[in-house]
C-alpha cells in the first residue's frame, strides 16, 4: 500500500509523466534545486528556530533571527541552484527572505498568539475506514489558541497571493485538519491558516466536516485514478521549466539535442529544418487564407452590386448560381480576415475579449 501525500497528488495532477518518473520509476535525476526551492526551506527553517526558541523561552531579536537566516543561506547555498528568472541573482533572493522574515516577525512579535503544539510535525491521515487509503504530510506549525481550537499554519513564499475562493478549496491543510482532528481528541474545530511571506498577509479559512468527509472522497477517487493509470501521459506546461526530468523528457529532448550543438550545425540538424520549413509554409497558408477571405468579400459586394444594377436576385455563372438576399444581420467578420483581426484587436484593447470568449463558451 502506498502512502501518499499532498505534494506526490499534485505531482500526478501537473504531469502524469513526471509523476511516473518520480514516484514509480525512481529515476535518479542530479537534482537541481530552484532558487525558490531553495528560499522557501530557509525562511521555513529560520521561522521554526523563531518558535523553537520560545519553546525554551527564548524570545530571538529580529538581528538574531536575520543572522541565522543569512548564515544558514551561505552554509546551504550552491552554485548548481537553479534561477529560472534569469534577471535576477540570489542577492534579489536573499533580500526577499530578509524582508519576508522582518515582516512576521514584526507582525506578530511578542508571539504570544497562542501555544505551539508542534513544528513541522508528520501527521497521517487516514481517508478510510478500512484505512486501505493514507496519505503523509508535515505541518509547519500546529497552534491550540484556546483550548480544543487548533490551527495549522503555513508558510508560503510564493510570489503569487491566491484568491481566498481558492483557498477555500484548497487540499493540502484541509487533509491536515483531519490529520489534527484524528490525532487530538480535545478538538473543537480546526482553522487554516496561510501565511503568504511576499505579501506580508495571512489568509484563515475552515472546513465543516462534511466537507472534509467529500475531500476524503474525492482523494480517495484521485488515488484509484493514479493506480488505474497506464498511460502517465506527458502534460507539458510553464512549469516544466522547473521540472527536474526535463533533461530526459521526450517532450524537450530535442531542445536539449540542438543546444549541445555549436550555431552552425545546429541550422544543419534535420529537426530544426524541417520544423523551420514548416513554419515558413504555416505562415504562407495564413497569408493565402487571408488573401483568399479578402478577395471572396469583394467578389460578394460586386456579386451585390450587379444583382441591383441589373434587378436580378440569382445571379448565374456556367454550373453554380448564387442567391443574393436582403437580410438585417450582425454578424462577425469571417475568420482569419483583416476586420476579424481588427475587431478581435477592438475587444482587447477595450478589456472586452476574456468576456467576449466566456459567453461563446457558455453557449
Ligand atoms: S518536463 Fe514537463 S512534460 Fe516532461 S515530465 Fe517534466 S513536467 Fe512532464
């Protein structure tokens, strides 16, 4: 029986590939760490000295706490860490965990918003009665604010603040609500708590038990999906760029094929050519289609203007006829023509178009 975890279901939802070369495979890849990766462990570890020490009433100054990060960031640092933002440097890095790390401390300083019951603590949740289906994970911070009311605490670094909506459904500390409510039976109710580092904001959410008792259901489908799999089909996206198998993915390794090559054979590699040739004729069939849409609307406002002239409302040529009919229409400007483009333009310039594609889609 596997044993899951938030973090191995996300994986398998991102790239169902990535997931079989990770969790099933084990394919040993020389792990290259990304800069954010990298970020977010050391303002977690330097948060969980932060309230390590009050366990010992230690109260760390704010220069205390920045000491250990910054020392803990060049004891751990290394030159093979990836920077995906190839405009920054890891000094942009360092100074966005400084400015992370001072304002919680300044936020929440003396920290006495309620007694830490544990840091970075595994819990097990167990999704059925059978117990067939479990799943892992590791909290940041588990707090009682007052007695039997717990909260689970998260750290974030992202540069991305979510919708609370999004947060409302989020899976991973809802699983771990129903880790904290298996664990401690004083449980009155369990709130979630996000920290979102970069924008110096936390977000509280709760979940009612029904809820939980749906999430458990819907985990539960996803597992049995992964386990039915027998595909594990490849799901390129943005964030393969921070995906370690990229060097091994058929979905890239021809970039990396051509990249090894000096300029000159890099033109002569029968892939770039034909993908080069390729691209010429896409564009020449564009350019025809529009050439061809083009000369249709004059025919048919000629076709019009003879059919007045003569008072004729069929107008023939040596096999086909073509009917001309006064009809009040709106209608949009024909695909791949220049008033499609420009409307299409119009609408975006206007903040129109995201509507626009939302109504066509919900008719
Ligand atoms: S590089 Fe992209 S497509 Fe390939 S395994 Fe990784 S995430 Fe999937």
């Amino acid at each position: 029986m596997s044993v899951y975890s938030h973090s191995r279901l996300s994986c398998y939802e991102q790239c169902p590939q990535k997931y079989k070369l990770k969790y099933l495979d084990k394919v040993e890849t020389e792990v290259e760490q990304s800069i954010e990766a990298f970020l977010g462990s050391r303002v977690h570890e330097t948060l969980e000295k932060l309230y390590r020490d009050l366990g010992y009433q230690k109260l760390s100054t704010l220069d205390e706490l920045l000491d250990f990060f910054r020392s803990e960031w060049k004891k751990n640092w290394d030159d093979s860490i990836v920077i995906v933002k190839e405009e920054y440097g890891p000094e942009n890095y360092l100074k966005m965990g400084e400015k992370f790390i001072t304002d919680y401390y300044n936020k929440y300083k003396p920290f006495d918003q309620g007694r830490t019951i544990a840091l970075e603590e595994r819990v097990l949740v167990t999704l059925d009665d059978a117990g067939e289906h479990k799943l892992q994970g590791f909290i940041d911070r588990v707090m009682e604010s007052e007695e039997g009311y717990y909260e689970v605490h998260d750290y974030k670094t992202n540069s991305r603040l979510p919708l609370p909506e999004y947060l409302d459904n989020d899976r991973q500390l809802a699983l771990y609500a129903i880790g904290i409510k298996e664990r401690y039976p004083d449980v009155k109710d369990v709130k979630l708590v996000w920290h979102f580092l970069a924008f110096d904001k936390e977000i509280d959410s709760t979940r009612t038990d029904e809820e939980l008792e749906a999430l458990k259901k819907d985990v539960i489908a996803l597992i049995e999906k992964i386990e039915s799999d027998e595909k594990f089909a490849a799901n390129p996206s943005l964030l393969c760029d921070w995906c370690e198998f990229k060097p091994i993915c058929r979905q890239w390794s021809h970039l990396y094929m051509i990249k090894e090559k000096p300029e000159n054979e890099y033109l002569g590699d029968p892939g770039v050519k034909l993908i080069n040739r390729y691209a010429e004729l896409k564009q020449k069939q564009k350019q025809i289609t529009l050439d061809l849409y083009a000369e249709i609307d004059k025919l048919e406002e000629a076709l019009i203007n003879f059919a007045e002239k003569e008072g004729v409302d069929v107008v023939f040529g040596s096999k086909n006829k073509v009917r001309i009919k006064e009809t009040e229409q709106n209608k949009f400007p024909a695909k791949h023509s220049n008033e499609r483009e420009r409307l299409e333009q119009l609408l975006k310039d206007h903040g129109k178009w995201m509507m626009l594609c939302s109504l066509i889609r919900l008719y």
